[in-house]
C-alpha cells in the first residue's frame, strides 16, 4: 500500500497518527503527547481486529467495557478539537491505509505487551520505515521498560520480590503528563459506527449488573481514584482481604483499558496523607504485581498457554465438563465460592482474595485446568487482563513463577469464616443462604436440619449440596502433585 512521503510546509504539514490500543486516556499519555508536540495536526484512531493470528479475542465483558471506553475518549477529544477514527478489521491493513489515507508522516503508539500485537508492531515499524514513515513506540501502559529490569546476573526476574526492591531502587518520579486542553485535528478520515460494532449485548442483556458497577472511561477512572484516596486507602492493608467490605480501589478495568495510567495511580498513593504513620506500600506493591505480571509475559511469551514449570505440562488434570459448568455458574455447593463466581458473572469482577479461593478450588479441588478457569475470567471479567490473568492462573495452579506452591490448597470454608465472618459477602450473591447464622453460613451442610428449614434451606433443592468432598478433593490434588516428575535444575 502507498504512503503519502513526508514534507510540505514546515513541520505541521502531513499529519501524525496516533495509534491507541490499551491506552485510552488524554492525561499521562506519553504516545498523544509526543504527537501533539510534533506541531502536526493529529489523527487519533483505534482498530479493533477480531481475527489476528495469536490473539486473544476479547470476552462478552471486555467488549461491553471498550464501547464505554471508546465512547468516553470520542467525546473527551471532541472536547478538545479532534475526532476518535474508528477501524475494524485486518490490523495491519487497517493502520497501512490509515498512514496512506491521512499522508502521516509520523506514527506514535504504545509499546504491546501481548505477544501476537508485538509480531505486528514489529513488521508495521519495518514496513512503514521503507516509506519514509517512522512509528514511534512509548511506554503508556507500564511504570518500567520490561527490557531493562534485570538480575544482577543479567537475567529476567522470576521472583516478585527481588523484582519489587529492583522497581523501588528505580523509583517513580516524574510527573504525569497532563491532558492537552486543545488538540490540533487534521481533517477527519472515514470511521466506523461505534454501535456498529455491537460490542454490547443485545437480547438476552446480560450487563445489567456492569451498568450498576461500573463508568468506563477516563472520568470514571478518576472518580474511581478519588473515592479510593478519600476512603479506602486508609484501611488497605487491613482491610482488602475482606470481600464484604467496600475496600480495594476497583481500578483494574481503568488500568487495563489505559483509561487512568498506573503512574498516576502510584503518584496520587504515595503522596497521600499517610494514616496512623503508615505507608501506603501493601497498596503499592499491588501495582508492582501488575508489572510483574506484564514482565513475565513479555519475557515468557507462552505464558497464557504453557506453565512456566515445565513438570506442570505432565499434570493429570480431569476433565469434568459438569464440575466446570457448576463452578462457572456458582453453584459448587460451597458458598465463599458461589459467591464469587456469582459476583463475577453479575458485576464483571471478583474481589482479589476470592478470586484466589475460586481458582484454588478449580484447579485443585477440583482438578480442572487452569487454562479452562483462565478462558472462562477472560470472557467474564471486565479487567480481562492477558498477562495478570494468565500469571495469577498460574500462580495459584503452582507452575507459574514464584508461584504458590501446589500443596497450599486453600480450604474454602476456613477461608470463608476468616474473611467473610459475619457473611456479609456470601448473603448478598448468594441470597438462598441469607437467613442461616454465620457459625455454619459457609458450611450449610453442617448445620442441623431443622436450623437449616427455618432459614428455608432445603440442600440439594433450593442450594446445591457440595459437588465435591474437600477432603477428598484435596488429597486426590496432592497425590497428583506428588507423582508430578521432579523439576531439573
């Protein structure tokens, strides 16, 4: 495909193509940023392609989330003078004829994460480099260049706290960049119908419950922010394990979609007021896990299909389509767990703490394969996130890196009773069990028969009986663990 050559009058003479992907957002935009001080008139386009060789299509959620998103930064840069330019199809084409319609003489996007998306990115930056045209690669989704974190050995960290110290020695200083107040748009090319796409559901409509939960976009992610510094901070660390208490930041899908970038979220964190002498570090710490996270997949490309431990690859997983559909719908019988996989499928997202309790229990309880609980969090989660979704997967399953090890199986009930005492999260998804006091709310079955009729429980009728025998289930999971090959040094 021909390009219109770079020249003209002066430097504001052929436009610059600002490429987004997972960074949808005006403020700390390092891509729109270098664009707009170019001084040429900016095209501001997103491609949404469906069908490129190794990628991850997007979930139910994640495309309710991105027509929100979109539709929030259409009107943001409108605001400012420049259209959003939306194309489907064919991602390499699409960013080819968008240089040659608009006679870019410039291209700036974000630095990909996601193996397929790097492939592209590396042949477009070729190709575009032949005629006359150069791409421009920032940092818009990251606090640290995964290249240039390193052992001292010289090698790619496989361990998160080593990896932490290394993030902490480096520091995050800079200011984040603020948003333009105008923009330079160059003439509009053609676009896309944003519901076009049909990036939402229809009939039946399943999103009900992201609609009570959720504002995608960058004033949303603000808001969000906001409320988080003003009330939840103070309590993080003892508080975020507690699924019934409204205390984590809920700035996952923000970050993920780029609508807020993860260097104003730690600025914002680390300059507010400090609570009883405390830091804000547990906080901190959990955006250096999405790093690591980021980290291990741009260095462990396979990390979404494969376990990083190459014993895991023998693992003698199940196949029980029965135990995955009951745990994909909530009702295992074992009620911390129903509660998640019930929040999940209501409001796109599972409070962190659970969602370490749902996948313990797929994986070994049930001995079902991660890669299954990790596809069915990709098409579920508003935060659908390649490589956190992938790590944590691996992470909780034992053959990812520092991983937990397969013998720590979390007992559902116990994890219940410890984060969940007075059941606050349990009554409110799983309504059927509201009315049973909180000494035998996470184990139903214990409880005497005539307690469990006068809170109108009937097990195995109005609530599932329990799919599974822990014990069992967790014994059947170490003899399993045990018989793996041992690793080679």
């Amino acid at each position: 495909m021909e390009l219109a050559k770079p020249g003209g009058e002066g430097t504001g003479a052929t436009p610059a193509l600002v490429w987004l992907w997972q960074d949808l957002r005006l403020t700390d935009q390092p891509a729109l940023a270098a664009a707009a001080a170019s001084g040429r008139p900016l095209v501001v386009a997103f491609v949404l392609d469906d069908s490129a060789p190794g990628a991850w299509a997007l979930g139910g959620a994640s495309r309710w989330w991105l027509h929100g998103s979109l539709d929030a930064l259409r009107r943001d840069l409108a605001a400012r003078g420049a259209a959003l330019i939306l194309r489907r199809g064919n991602l390499r084409h699409e960013i080819l004829r968008l240089a040659a319609e608009s006679g870019a003489g410039e291209i700036h996007c974000g630095e990909p994460l996601e193996p397929w998306l790097r492939g592209i990115t590396d042949g477009l930056a070729s190709e575009l480099g032949a005629l006359g045209v150069v791409l421009h690669r920032h940092n818009t989704r990251l606090l640290f260049d995964p290249t240039m974190l390193r052992t001292q050995a010289g090698g790619a960290f496989g361990v998160f706290t080593p990896f932490s110290r290394a993030c902490h020695a480096i520091g995050v200083a800079d200011a984040p960049i603020a948003a333009p107040t105008r923009l330079c748009g160059a003439k509009p090319l053609a676009s896309d119908d944003l519901a076009d796409w049909g990036l939402r559901p229809e009939q039946p409509d399943w999103a009900g419950g992201l609609r009570e939960t959720w504002q995608p976009g960058e004033a949303g992610a603000t808001l969000r922010l906001g409320e988080f510094l003003a009330g939840a901070l103070a309590v993080y660390d003892r508080a975020r394990d507690i699924p019934g208490h409204a205390s984590t930041s809920m700035l996952s899908p923000h970050l993920h979609w780029g609508e807020i970038s993860p260097r104003r979220v730690w600025l914002a964190a680390a300059r507010a007021a400090p609570v009883g002498g405390k830091s804000p570090l547990g906080f901190l710490n959990e955006l250096l896990w999405r790093e690591f996270s980021a980290y291990l997949l741009w260095h462990h490309p396979h990390l979404p299909e494969r376990p990083l431990r190459t014993e895991f690859a023998a693992m003698p997983w199940r196949n029980d389509p029965a135990g995955l559909v009951a745990w994909q719908r909530g009702e295992t019988g074992i009620p911390i767990v129903d509660a998640g996989m019930r929040q999940l499928w209501r409001c796109g997202w599972m409070h962190n703490r659970v969602r370490m309790i749902t996948a313990s229990f797929l994986v070994k309880h049930l001995l079902i394969p991660w890669q299954q609980g990790e596809a069915w969090f990709w098409d579920t989660l508003v935060d659908a996130d390649l490589a956190a979704n992938a790590a944590n997967w691996q992470w909780v399953a034992g053959s990812g890196a520092d991983a937990a090890p397969y013998f720590r199986i979390f007992n559902p009930v116990l994890q219940g009773r410890k984060f969940d005492p007075d059941g606050a999260y349990v009554r409110r998804f799983v309504p059927e069990l509201a009315q049973l006091p909180a000494a035998f709310l996470h184990a139903p079955w214990e409880a005497p028969l005539a307690m469990l009729k006068a809170a109108g429980v009937a097990l195995g009728a109005t609530y599932p009986t329990p799919i599974v025998d822990l014990a069992s289930g967790r014994a059947r999971a170490l003899a399993a663990f045990r018989n793996l090959p041992r690793p080679t040094a």
